[in-house]
C-alpha cells in the first residue's frame, strides 16, 4: 500500500481528489452501461452477474460470491437472480454437500448472451477507456482501482 506522505496532502486538496477521481469514474460507467441497457436491456448488475459467470470454467457461482461481486446484500441479490432466471440465462442449482447454499448458473442462451455481452464489454472499454487514456494510463488506472478494493472491500462498514 502507497503511504507517500499522503498526511500532507491539504483538506482541500484531498477533497478535491476524490471528486475527480468520482466525476470520471461515473461519467464512464453511465456511458458504459447506458450501451449494455439499450442493446441488451439489461441493468449493471445483471451484467455484472453474466459477466462474472461467462468467466468461470462451469459457468456457475454462489449466490453470496456474486453478490458480493455486483455490490449487493445477499438479499439484495436474490432480486438480481430472479430476473436473469425468468428470463431464461441463468437456473439456480442447489449445492448436494450443503443444502444451505446455492448457486446460479448459465444456461446456454445466458453463456451466449454473455459471450455477447463480453464482445460489447472490450469494445466500450476500447473507446471509452483506453483510446480516451491510452493503454498504459488505463493499465495504471485499473491497478489503483484492484488496490483500492483490495484495501477497502473487507472492511468494517461505518
């Protein structure tokens, strides 16, 4: 973890910061998602989810693992799994060692749809992201973006 005399930094400053850092991140992920809404109709945590699911080898995780992932409760979730299973691109299957948990799985027109989905992903990255800040600049974005999760995504909330 950087510590480059980050107590130096003036209120005002810091604040002003995080601002950009905030503006610049919403500013994209609007643009992003609006594209995923009007192709696919689909909302950020479904894709999310799709995404999340296209990336595993037997297409399937548990329910809390993608949760987390898409930025819900478990509860919040369980929303977020309803619509993709009522729309045919995932099933739910429970797991035999642990009657307690349960995962969610794509079916074959979710791993295509998600497939698709990964396509429109590179491409909106591409012009969004990284023809806006080059390569590197993304790059250098992104690993900020791991570390800052890294450092904050278990931590006790307020």
């Amino acid at each position: 973890m950087a510590t480059d005399r980050s107590s130096t930094v003036d209120d005002a400053t810091a604040v002003e910061l995080w601002g950009r850092v905030i503006r610049g991140f919403t500013a994209t992920n609007r643009r992003v998602h609006a594209v995923f809404k009007e192709r696919f109709d689909l909302n950020e945590a479904e894709v999310e989810t799709l995404l999340s699911l296209v990336r595993r080898p037997d297409h399937q995780a548990r329910h809390n693992t993608l949760a987390t992932a898409a930025g819900f409760s478990t509860g919040g979730f369980t929303k977020v799994a309803d619509k993709l299973t009522a729309r045919g691109f995932t099933e739910r299957n429970a797991c035999s060692a642990d009657r307690r948990v349960s995962y969610l799985q794509l079916t074959a027109q979710g791993a295509e749809l998600a497939a698709e989905l990964e396509v429109v992903a590179a491409e909106v990255n591409r012009e969004y992201v990284i023809e806006v800040l080059g390569f590197e600049r993304a790059s250098l974005v992104a690993d900020a973006f791991v570390e800052l999760y890294q450092a904050h995504h278990n931590a006790a909330k307020p």
